[in-house]
C-alpha cells in the first residue's frame, strides 16, 4: 500500500536556487527516511528524521517533519547540477515488523 | 566495500520459464527485502526477511518465491514469469531495527 506522495512530481531548478520537496503520508510513523535514485540506479539513503524530531539537517540537506499534519519536506539548498535524481520519502509505519514504504518519488532537474 | 550485489543486472525471458535473480550483502545485515518499480507506482515491496529462515508477504507478492537460508543471501524466485513481472527489480538490506536501507543496483527484467 502507497503511504508517502511526494509533491511535485516533477520540479526544475536553476543550478543555486533551493529546491524544496514535500511528502505526505497517511498513518501514524515510527521514521520517515528520504532516498535518492540517480536514473534507474539503486536508491541511496540520505536522512532518517525520527517520530519525535522536528528537524535534522546533514550538509545542504534540511529535513522537516510535521506529524500533526502528517507531512515532511526535504529542502537541497544551493543545488548543483549533480543533485539531478528521483527523491523518494519512506515511512516506517510497521509496529511490529520492519515494512518500509515509498512514495513515487520527485524527479528533480538541475539546469547548470 | 560494503555492497548489496544483484545478479543479472539485465534479463530478458519468455513466459513460463522458471528464473532466480540473486542477491548477496557484505554487511552482516539481518534485514532484507525485494521490491519492484514501475512507472508510475513507485517503489513496491514483494517480500521481506527479518533474519535467517524468516520471511513475510510485502505488498505485491503474488508470483514471487523466496528463501533466506544464509543471512548473506536472499534470492527472488519467479516459477512461472508472466509479461506483467517486467520491471525493474531492487534488493535491499539493512541492519535491521529499523535502519536505513542499503540498495542493490537493480535487475531490469523483461518478460515475452
């Protein structure tokens, strides 16, 4: 079952500008991770923002989480033209087993 | 390195004939897991393993077998291929508990 939507589908960016991505989810969350996927490549972890966080930065990347409205954005600040990929958030809504579920994904343009 | 690694990385089959998609971690993980992106679907999980001689349904997985008799391994079984099993196909692992997932870098099958 589909848990996470990200929103936009799509987004094109100059190379500098922020690029910021939204995802939200149905059900209550132990995690929320997000993911990048370099065209048809294997998916690559970039942040585990727990339940009871608000916010967690790792480099240019700023994760937010809102559990109240069930939401979550990813921010990429100063994007370079590198930071073209697919971004997918995951949530981890399982109580007992481990059941990790991906939204579609952003797919995102960085024009050099 | 540590890698999740899938074997083939391409397949093209027929109908009906029987094939495994291998998948082997270096990492010690007990967490495991196949999924499946389409166009359009996203990421969909077919089956999970939590640890050795354990394994559970993800949410597509008619079609598809499994073992996990090593930890380091945990083949994809398909017994019958049929046209609508081509997709790209991803296995991942983790070290369970709830941690980020590690990517194989995919096998893009193709049924006729």
């Amino acid at each position: 079952s589909q848990q996470g939507e990200e929103d936009p589908q799509a987004l094109s960016i100059q190379e500098g500008e922020n690029a910021t991505m939204n995802c939200s989810y149905k059900t209550s969350i132990n995690n929320l991770q997000w993911y990048r996927q370099n065209s048809g490549r294997g998916l690559v972890h970039l942040i585990l923002i727990r339940s009871n966080e608000r916010e967690k930065h790792s480099g240019r990347l700023r994760v937010t989480l809102d559990t109240s409205k069930k939401s979550s954005s990813l921010l990429i600040t100063a994007s370079r033209a590198a930071d073209t990929a697919s971004y997918f958030c995951a949530t981890d809504s399982g109580a007992g087993s481990y059941q990790l579920t991906f939204g579609k994904g952003t797919k995102l343009s960085v024009i050099p | 390195e540590a890698q999740v690694t899938q074997n083939p990385r391409y397949l093209i089959t027929v109908t009906g004939k029987k094939l495994t998609v291998t998948c082997s971690q270096n990492m010690n993980h007990e967490y495991m897991s196949w999924y499946r992106q389409d166009p359009g679907l996203g990421l969909r999980q077919i089956y999970y393993s939590m640890n050795v001689e354990v394994t559970d349904k993800g949410d597509v997985p008619e079609g598809y077998k499994v073992s996990r008799k090593e930890k380091r391994n945990f083949p994809l079984i398909l017994e019958s291929p049929s046209p609508n099993q081509t997709s790209l196909y991803f296995c991942a692992s983790s070290l369970g508990g709830r941690s980020p997932l590690h990517f194989g870098n995919g096998t893009r099958l193709t049924v006729t």
